[in-house]
C-alpha cells in the first residue's frame, strides 16, 4: 500500500512529530517500501490464530510477578523536578493550555 | 602494561598482587581515551568515578576476588541504561544531557559484584538500527576495518570488547542488537530469555522485545556476566522468578547426544556464500564433538522481519511518546503552544531513523489499519512462538547464522532503511518468541571481517544453551 505524502503529514500530527522538509520528502517513497514488503503477511491465514498475549512468554516457571499494593518513599519533589527543562514552585511549567 | 582479555586473568593478576584495580582501570581509560577518536565507542568515560571506585577497592582486593565475581572488573554499559549521575543520552540529542536519578538494575548487579563502570558506549539512537551509523553523536567504527560498521545498535559495547578496551560490556538486544554486533566484531554476544534479566532503569524502546545481555571475548565471561545480572526485580514484573542456576558449572564441554536442530528455511537465499561455508563448519564441528544433527523448521522465516518491524515500532511510538520536553531532556526554544511545544522539541531531539519507526508504528495502530497490521502481526507472532515450541520437540538447541552477511561498509545502506531491516531476519525471531540465543565467532570472510554462528535455546535454558557455546568454542580453538 503506498504512503501518501499527505498521509505522511496526517501520522505526523498523530504522533506529534514535526518533520524537516527532508523528511516530507523522502518519507512517503520509505515508508511505501517498508509498508509494502509488510503486506507479504497478508498471504497468511490467520484466521484461527490468537494474537499473542505475553504471558505466554516462557513457561509456568516465569510467571509475571506482582507485589504487594504498599506505599513507599518514591523519588520526591527535587529530584523530580531537577531534570526538568523549566520548572517553577513544585511543578513542571509548560506554555499556558486555557486562554 | 597490555589489558588482560578475560575477568579470569585479570582476578590472576590481582592474586598474584602483579596489578592493582586503580592500575587496570588507568590503563584500560588510556587505552579508551586513546582509540575513542577513532572508534567513536564511547559517549561518555566516567574517568572521575571509575578511578574513585578503584581506589576503594586497592586494599581490599585480595579478598573481594574470593567473594565478588567482577571484583576490580572494567565494564562499559550501552548508553540506554541509566546510571545515577552519570549522563545517559540514548544516543539522542533529546536526551543529550539526561542525568538519571537512579541507576538500572542490571548495572547496579555488576556494581554490586564489583565491577568498576569506566564508560558509558555509543549506540544507534534510541537502540533503533542495526550499524550504529544512526547515534546523534556520530557513527562508530568496527576495530577489525574502520571502513566497516561494528554492527548494531549495541554497537559501541561491542567495539569496547573487540578492542581489548575491557573483557566484557552490556548491551541491550530488542531484534539482535547485541547478537549482530558480536558477530560482526568477532566477539560473544548473549540474549537472555525474555524476563530473564530486569529491563528497570533500561530507557524501553519495545518493551515485549527489549532485553539487557553481555558481551564477552569468551563464552566464560559472558556466563560470568550472565550469572550476576540474572534473577527476579521487583521493579519489573516482566522480570521472571524462575530459578537461576549455576552458567559457569554449566560449562563442561560434553554435548555428547545433543540434539542441535539446523533450520534449512535460515540458510535459503539471500545468504552470503562465505557466511554460509563458515557456520555450514561450524555445525560439522559441533557434531565432531558429539552432537547429533537433526532438521528442524522455522516455515515462517521469510514472515519474521515485517512481524518485527510492526510490533518493535508501534510500543516504540508508545513508549517514545514520553519525550515531550516536559519532564526531562531536550526542550524547544519560545514555544507558542503546548502542541507547537511537544513537536518542535520532537522534531529538533528525534534524528531520522527513529522518526521513521515512530511514524511506522502510528500507522500500524491507527484507526483503519490496526487490525490489518498491529493486530495482524500479533497473530503471526503466536505462529512464530509455535514454530519454536515445536522445534525444540525435536532437539535442544538449534544453529543458524548470525546474519547474512559479515559487516558492511560504513554508507552501504543507510539511505534504504528496508534494505538494512532485511539484515535482521535470523536475530528477530528469537525475540519475538522470548528465546535466548548467543553469537560466537566461527571464522571470518576473505575480507577479515568476523562470521558468527547463532544458537538459541528453548526458554530459561541458558546452562544447556552457553555449554553447547563452550563447547563449539572449544572445538573451535583446536
């Protein structure tokens, strides 16, 4: 199935993804390649198969573990926040949402 | 003084009192700062912090052999595991100057075992590619021709072994990203089991694929390796609670009536002729030296690259989605909005190949296309982790290629992205089904470039899998 560039710019926007004009450029015929050789799967019938779950990764030996539902001490506000590119009082700040 | 290759000789070395851990971390930083120029391995050399921990470590070293098993060991770790206030970019200008609050699960095992972190290894961006020419930071180069790649994404942690810089290294592998490489610097590389090794603290690019391995100039030390960063985490329920047994008293030798199953589909077109001659030999040796050799079936094989390249890159557009600029990392300058905000901070930290995985993975799970594609994949799946189950009904271990090919020239592909894909359909499977596999060196081209022959085992059978590794490598030594 061939990508449009149009397409291209639609699954930009859902993925919020700005491109370069480069990339509007040489993405669609890419794209198609990739898409294209993907579509080989449709020769297989699948019809009577389940997709597959991750639990059935490995054997009864590796069942998925869970833990208790406790409270602990987690990383804290500082830390959180050290890496953060702009923040302000505690919070992350980010360009105002609601006019 | 030369760096020893191995943990064994190296703990040698300090029993004896010929070398200290302050001496062997100095030299083996020399010997990184040296090459880096021309390698372009490392992304980070922790000179500060690794000299700190050796020191510590001077007096007591005697003793810290008898207990710990990386006691006074320098390791490089690929730069998508985090490291407590040590940068860890991903190889992305988004996470260009990243410092993680806490250190992966895996490197604080081999920490706890001893082992002195001297450098953090260059690695395609987001561990997506398979050549390493896609790090924001620049391509890395393969020691045995610098005109060649080292193989990716774990490219640099390969190089850091296969250049005698250290004895071992971790990578992650997610479709072969420690396997290939390996194989195309004439290393040993080891994917664990899926669940095998926690992925905590392991920056996730597909999270039902991704799993953290050694890399190792023997089949020894990748055990070695294997052993201290194996075992259940509480911060990854993926993590698996199943046994983990002895690898090293694994490691006999005798494969006398071991069935290795060899799969005609992974040696059918598109194999290079000398790739084949070598690990064809290969299998011959591995008889010589007691195996029995039985034909076994992967019938999807020529299915394995499509399934992976929709399953890996729709959780990478998942998981992806949490560089925003907001929390962490690269942010644009004056956004206008908080839209504007969220792409233009993605588009200057996100370099091509990972946009073009991100857009792939958005399509195949978008309105219209996910039963087609997502949904679709995940159905072959099932059929690919059935056609290993059936397989290993018939025998214990089964032999193929590493890759198709031995290393290709820096360039060669990466302006046709589907043509490098192509070179992962022998290392994608194994993932996709949650089995490990391990690449050992089994010759090399007429060029010089190394050939690696891949096993893989059935789940958490790692013991049986690395001693018919040993094995081989034994034979193979003669």
């Amino acid at each position: 199935m061939p990508i449009t560039r149009t397409e291209v710019e639609k699954i930009a926007k859902l993925a919020n993804l700005e491109l370069t004009d480069a990339e509007k450029e040489s993405f669609p015929a890419q794209l198609s390649a990739i898409v294209e050789y993907i579509d080989q799967l449709s020769e297989l019938d699948t019809a009577n198969v389940a997709p597959w779950q991750p639990r059935s990764v490995g054997n009864a030996a590796s069942s998925f573990a869970s833990r208790d539902d406790v409270v602990e001490a987690s990383l804290g506000q500082e830390t959180a926040l050290a890496e953060a590119p702009n923040a302000d009082e505690g919070h992350f700040t980010v360009p105002r949402v609601i006019g | 003084m030369s760096t020893p290759l191995t943990i064994e000789e190296i703990h040698k070395l300090y029993a004896a009192g010929e070398a200290t851990p302050s001496e062997i971390v100095r030299t083996t930083l020399e010997k990184i700062e040296a090459d880096n120029e021309r390698l372009n391995a490392y992304l980070t050399i922790s000179k500060e912090s690794a000299s700190i921990a050796a020191a510590a470590m001077d007096n007591e070293i005697q003793s810290a052999i008898q207990t710990k098993p990386l006691a006074g060991i320098p390791v490089v770790v690929k730069d998508n595991m985090c490291t407590a206030g040590i940068r860890t970019t991903c190889g992305s200008r988004i996470l260009g100057n990243y410092v993680p609050p806490y250190t992966a699960t895996a490197v604080q095992k081999l920490q706890a075992a001893g082992a002195i972190l001297v450098a953090k290894a260059n690695l395609d961006e987001f561990a997506m590619g398979s050549s390493t020419e896609n790090s924001a930071f620049g391509t890395v180069r393969n020691p045995v021709n610098t005109d060649y790649v080292p193989g990716g994404s774990s490219g640099g942690s390969a190089v850091a072994v296969a250049a005698g810089h250290v004895p071992v290294s971790l990578g992650s592998d997610t479709g072969g990203s420690i396997r290939q490489p390996a194989s195309f610097c004439g290393i040993v590389g080891l994917k664990p089991t899926y669940g095998r090794v926690s992925r905590y603290g392991l920056v996730a690019y597909a999270s039902s694929l991704d799993q953290i391995g050694p890399f190792a100039t023997s089949v020894k030390d990748a055990a070695r390796m294997l052993q201290v960063i194996s075992g259940h985490d509480r911060h990854d329920s993926t993590s698996s609670n199943a046994q983990v047994p002895n690898f090293l008293s694994a490691l006999t030798g005798n494969i006398k009536g071991l069935r290795v199953g060899v799969p005609p589909e992974c040696f059918g077109e598109g194999l290079d002729a000398e790739v084949r001659t070598k690990v064809e030999a290969a299998i011959a040796k591995l008889k010589e030296r007691g195996a029995e050799i039985v034909e076994v079936h992967l019938p999807h094989t020529k299915y394995v690259v499509a399934v992976y390249y929709l399953i890996a890159t729709a959780e990478a557009s998942s998981n992806l989605a949490r560089f925003d600029g907001v929390r962490y990392g690269h942010r644009t300058e004056d956004p206008r909005s908080l839209s504007d905000l969220y792409r233009r901070t993605r588009d200057e930290g996100f370099g091509a190949e990972v946009k073009r995985r991100i857009m792939l993975g958005t399509f195949a799970l978008s309105s219209g296309y996910y039963d087609a594609y997502y949904e679709k994949a995940q159905r072959v799946r099932a059929m690919l982790a059935n056609d290993f189950a059936e397989a290993f009904k018939k025998c214990d271990v089964i032999a193929t290629p590493t890759a198709p090919t031995p290393a290709f020239k820096i360039g060669e592909k990466s302006d046709d992205p589907l043509a490098m894909y192509l070179g992962d359909i022998y290392t994608v499977t194994m993932n996709l089904a949650g089995v490990p596999a391990v690449s050992v060196p089994c010759g090399a081209s007429s060029a010089g470039l190394p050939i690696g022959i891949q096993l893989i085992g059935n789940h958490f059978d790692e013991a049986r899998l690395l001693n018919a590794a040993y094995a081989f490598e034994q034979e193979n030594s003669i």
